[in-house]
C-alpha cells in the first residue's frame, strides 16, 4: 500500500552538517556560543572578586572584634577604678 504523499519523508536530511544549515544558521550558532562562554568568564571573574572581598572583610572582622575585646578590657579596669575611687570616697566622707 503505497503511503499518502502528505505523510512522506521527503526532507530527511543526509548529513549533519545539512541540518545545521538549513535549520539553525553557523552564524547563530558560533554567536550564541561566544555569548555564553562570555558570560561564564564574567561570572568566573565576579565570584572571584566575590571570593577576594569576602576575604578581606574576614580579617576585617577579626580585627574588629580583637579591637572590641581590648576596649571591653579596658573599659572593665576603668570601671572597677572608678568604683573603688568612689568606695574610698565614701569611706573617707564617713569618717
């Protein structure tokens, strides 16, 4: 039973270099491909930036907190020579 010519394959391509060409132009192709190996370098290139900040503001941090416990010590003596001075304060007021 031959087929219907509605359902004959008659642009079944031979090659693959055929199909790039008749469906999906080389220009597209090549052009799509340099855009996302574009974005990928720029990406790459962020993250590592990315990466390189996040590294300087843990060492940011760090010393930050080492300054903040050095002013808690400090702020600990000064508060204890300040209630001893008004200990002996008022001890010398009573007498």
């Amino acid at each position: 039973m031959p087929t219907p010519p509605d359902f004959q394959d008659t642009e079944t391509p031979k090659r693959v270099g055929r199909v790039i060409d008749t469906k999906l132009p080389l220009t597209w192709l090549v052009g799509t491909a340099a855009a996302i190996i574009a974005s990928y370098v720029v990406l790459y290139s962020n993250v590592d930036r990315l990466v390189r900040d996040m590294a300087d503001l843990q060492i940011t941090v760090r010393a930050g907190n080492s300054q903040s416990a050095t002013l808690q010590g400090q702020i600990a003596i000064l508060q204890f020579r300040v209630e001893s001075l008004e200990r002996s304060r008022q001890s010398g007021a009573e007498k």
